[in-house]
C-alpha cells in the first residue's frame, strides 16, 4: 500500500450519509480514523467552525477541513483526493 496522509472523519452515527463516506474511502483504499460525534455537541460544532456548515460526516485530510460527503465526490471525480491523500507535501 502506497503512503497516504491521515484523514480523519467526524460523523454522527447511524447516518445514510455517513454509510457512504466510508463506503468511498474503503472503495478507494484509504485508511481513516473515525471520530464519533454523536453525543458530542463539542465535536459535533467543529464542521461549523471551519466551514460554516453543520451537516455531518465532515473529512480532514493531513489536518485540513475538507468537506463531507459532497466535497469528496467531486473531489475523487476530478482526481485531486487521491493527489489530497496520497500526493506529494
């Protein structure tokens, strides 16, 4: 398995949403750490701090926001998650 930078996951469980942002970055092979935020309102404000927003799951990547379920589509459409996760510093 090629190096990758740590992703980090916040998501509130059970979730439809949250089912298929792990279903994506096992699909792709990405290893991530879960943080559950269900009973967590600390945690749980942490996507709103960064982003404004407050739906979850919400993805760090390398320790920086970037987005949930939406954001990583796109992203691994146009090939810049796997740039994001296992490219260059």
């Amino acid at each position: 398995m090629a190096d990758q930078k740590e992703v980090v996951v916040y998501a509130r469980r059970p979730s439809w949403r949250w089912w298929l942002t792990k279903r994506l970055l096992s699909r792709l092979g990405y290893h991530f750490k879960v943080i559950d935020a269900t009973n967590n309102l600390r945690l749980c404000s942490s996507p709103a701090h960064y982003m404004g927003r407050e739906t979850m799951p919400y993805v760090f990547i390398d320790h920086r926001p970037v987005g949930g379920l939406s954001e990583l589509k796109t992203l691994e459409r146009s090939g810049n998650l796997e740039h994001m996760v296992r490219g260059g510093v």
